[in-house]
C-alpha cells in the first residue's frame, strides 16, 4: 500500500504539525470539522493529541442521518404502516429512533420495511410489485440527491406510477450559515466536507470569506490532508488572508460535478423550511420535489402526520451537532446512550461524531475554550 | 452514504442506459454511471470512481481509490456496513 503510506507518513506529519505549532503560539483557534467522516479520521488517529493545545477542533452538522428530527422518524412510520406500502430505506435510517420508536420496530410489528442500498434498488422492487405503493426514504446531503433525482426521472421515463419518494433531502451551505448566525459558538474557520464538495465543488463555500470574514478549506481524509488543512487556515490568518481553498484536489474539481447539480436542479427546488434536528427550522436549506413530479411525491400521495416531535430531554445531539459541546459531554453519552442502545442520531448512524468518540476516542476528552473572532463579522443579509 | 466508497469499472453493461458494473475491494455489483459519463475521457473499464449509493459521482485516481479504501476500512463499522449494503441484492 505504497500509495497509503505517504499520507501518514510520520516525518511529514512532524513537519507539518512544527509549523502548525509555530503559528498557533499565542491564542487559541477553534476550527469546525463539517464533515462527520473527518471527524472519524481526527479520534481514530487521535490527532486532537498531537496538535498543540491552541488548536481545538469542534465536530459539525455533515452527518446526514444525523440531522433527521425526530418527527420525520414518525412521519416516515406512518407512511410505512399505510396498508399496502413497502418502505424502502437506507441501513442507517432504519435505527434513527422518533418519538414511535424506529422503523425496525414498524417492520417487527409487521410494516414491509425494506433496506436498500441504493434509491434504483427501490425502483426495481416497484417494478417487480406493481400492486404494491413502493416509497423510498430519500435522505442525505448533495452526494445523494443526484441519485434520487435519476431514479425519479427514470420513474417518469418508464411510467412506475407506484413509486414515490419521501423526499428529506438537505444542503449543505444553510446549516453552515445558520452555525456562522448563531451566537453560541464562536469559530476561526473550518475544515470544508469531502465528498459533498465532489458534487457541489467550492463556489458555495465563498461565502464564509465574503460574508463572515472566515477561511474555508476544503480537505481529504487521511491525517496528513487534515493537519495540512488546519495548517492551510492558519497560514490565512496568519498572513491576513481569508479565501476558499481546496486541500483535496486529488478528488474535488473547483466546479464540482455539474452534471450531478443539473439533476438535482431539474427534479428539486428549495424548500421553505425544514427542521434540523438541533439547529431547528432553517429556511430553503432542503430539497422537494418540483410541481411536475408531484405524481412521484410521497407527501402528496399520503397522509404524513408532519407532527413535530422535540428530542428527547437527556439527548444533546443538537448541542452537539452544532459544535457547542463534545460529545463526552452530553450527559447520557457512553452511559444510557451507545452503539448498541441509541438515544441520539450521532449515536446511531456510523458517520455520526458520538459513534466516532465512543469507538475511538473516549479515552481523550479536551476541554472547549472560548475564542477571540478573528473574521469581520458582518450583520448577516436573509438568505 | 455520505462518505463514497471507491470502486473500478469492470465492464460497461449498458452505455446507453449508464449500467457499469464495478469492483469495489472484490464486491462486484451494478452502479449507474451517467452522472460521470461526460467528465473527461468519459468512463472506460479500468477507471476509478467514487460510489455513492449505487451512483458512480466522481472520477478519481488509482492512489486516491487506495487511500480512501483504507480510510473507509479504518472506520470499521462504516466499512462493513457499507460492504454489507453493496453487497445486498434487494429484495423483491
């Protein structure tokens, strides 16, 4: 595994992290990691031990199933409980709880809940039942809307009037905005997502500089991409500069995959609202359907509670998903909330930063510290 | 699902329907390939990409595919679980 190798390769990172230390002498710099997958790179190679204290990294909203309020858990169960329906889902959804426990208990009590590994899976299975109602449960950020987007247009194109999609579908930049907006947690900039930036490429992120004074760097997920990365934001501030840049040029094009984009644009647009578990009710930061798939759109063709359902008290996963504490924090964490026994989102889905600490890093717990801005924090226009 | 799983292009089933089937560390299964199909050079057997539920997204290179195999294989239960699901053929 030569290729392996070179990204942690321990002279390059002692290298990387003197100069890291050189520049974070003096005050204390707190970055955001959006992206649930760096979160994992940063316990599992305990890099919050090896970076100097100054430098404190807090864990961000980019773990899709994770940002699931609980009331769309229960709206998904009613639909799937409609005689008739076979509801289709991925893995990770399936143990999400909502305020009516999950859908494996829906399925135990007798639902056709199905797991899928991808939304065409879905498709196939409307297919083979045509006189079944087969609803996918669309979740996730920009690196699967494209793919929802193609099998509704493919169920357009072949007529499969039995298929519809419960469309969760979110974006990415609004929950950052609403972090940047909100007065909890004070940031010097962050570590952009992988994989999402494939899709979406790095315009969408120039909006940290412009707006709120920030740098943004895009980066990979081996240790070596993440030091280089917070090294990246450090030499901005450092040499008074503050852009989008892009770490992991290796995989992300500056303009993303338009291709990609133009599907999502073709089947969804904005929503008006939509809840996020933690981060509550932002505005146009979800996708639904357009008016000329409605034939294809589960809300439409079901009754769907749309009940709204707060998180359990004990559960922090907002408070967590939103950077303002760790989560050995969160008082249930380890304790009545695990792995095996969720409570919370993060706890549930294996891209979630409570999944990550309990695996990794429980043994390592550093403290959060308040930091001075140092971008221009201007009054934040409405979307 | 939000972190893509690597994977080589084995044969092209159906160009005209985006149909390609790939290896994903000796897991074969059918994935859609139209999103990539129009990125430089198109997609041929041989080629790398990222595989996001069912759908290749991105072209990459033969190192980044090792490096993001091996990440995806350290975070143990996102590895397996993904193998799992890629793996499964949907019940019908």
């Amino acid at each position: 595994m030569k290729y392996v190798d070179e990204y942690r390769d321990p002279a390059a990172a002692r290298t990387i992290l003197s100069h890291i230390t050189d520049l974070a002498q003096g005050r204390h710099f707190k970055f955001m990691e959006v992206c649930g997958g760096h979160t994992h790179t940063i316990y599992k190679h305990g890099i919050e031990n090896v970076l100097p204290q100054t430098v404190e990294l807090v864990h961000g909203p980019g773990c899709p199933v994770c940002v699931i309020p609980m009331g769309r858990v229960d709206d998904a169960i009613a639909v799937a409980e409609t005689p008739g329906v076979i509801f289709t889902s991925f893995g990770d959804m399936m143990r999400v709880p909502g305020g009516n426990g999950n859908l494996l208990e829906a399925k135990a009590r007798g639902a056709d809940v199905r797991m899928v590994y991808s939304p065409l899976d879905a498709l196939r299975i409307a297919i083979a039942n045509p006189d079944k109602q087969v609803v996918f449960f669309a979740v996730g950020f920009e690196t699967t809307a494209p793919s929802t987007a193609v099998t509704v247009m493919k169920a357009m194109q072949k007529g499969i009037t039995n298929f519809s999609l419960f469309c969760n579908h979110v974006t990415i930049v609004p929950p950052l905005k609403a972090i940047l907006d909100s007065p909890d947690l004070r940031l010097n900039g962050f570590l952009g997502p992988g994989h999402v930036s494939t899709v979406i490429g790095n315009r969408p992120y120039r909006f940290v500089p412009q707006k709120y004074g920030l740098p943004l760097v895009t980066a990979g997920f081996e240790p070596l991409d993440i030091l280089q990365a917070i090294l990246m934001l450090l030499r901005q501030i450092d040499e008074g500069r503050c852009e989008v840049e892009n770490q992991y040029t290796r995989a992300v094009p500056e303009h993303g995959n338009p291709r990609a984009l133009e599907v999502i644009n073709t089947v969804f647009e904005l929503r008006p609202h939509f809840e996020w578990r933690g981060l509550g009710f932002i505005s146009q930061s979800a996708l639904k359907l357009r008016e000329e798939f409605a034939p294809w759109d589960a809300a439409l063709r079901f009754s769907v509670p749309g009940v709204r359902v707060a998180d359990p008290k004990a559960c922090q996963c907002g408070e967590v998903l939103k950077g303002v504490i760790k989560p050995w924090e969160c008082k249930v964490f380890g304790t009545a909330c695990t792995p095996e026994t969720p409570i919370g989102t993060c706890m549930v889905s294996s891209e979630g930063a409570c999944a990550a600490y309990y695996n990794y890093g429980r043994f390592t717990k550093h403290d959060t510290v308040p930091v001075e801005l140092t971008g221009r924090v201007k009054t934040p226009q409405p979307a | 699902m939000c972190l893509g799983i690597p994977g080589q292009i084995v044969e092209i089933l159906d160009p005209a329907d985006h149909r390609a089937t790939v290896d994903v560390d000796g897991v074969r299964r059918e994935v859609n390939v139209g999103l990539v199909m129009g990125d430089a050079g198109g997609i041929k057997v041989g080629d790398w990409v990222l595989i996001h539920v069912g759908f290749a997204m991105t072209k990459i290179d033969e190192e980044e595919a090792a490096s993001t195999l091996d990440f995806i294989k350290q975070l143990g239960s996102v590895y397996d679980d993904e193998i799992r699901d890629f793996s499964a053929e949907a019940p019908l």
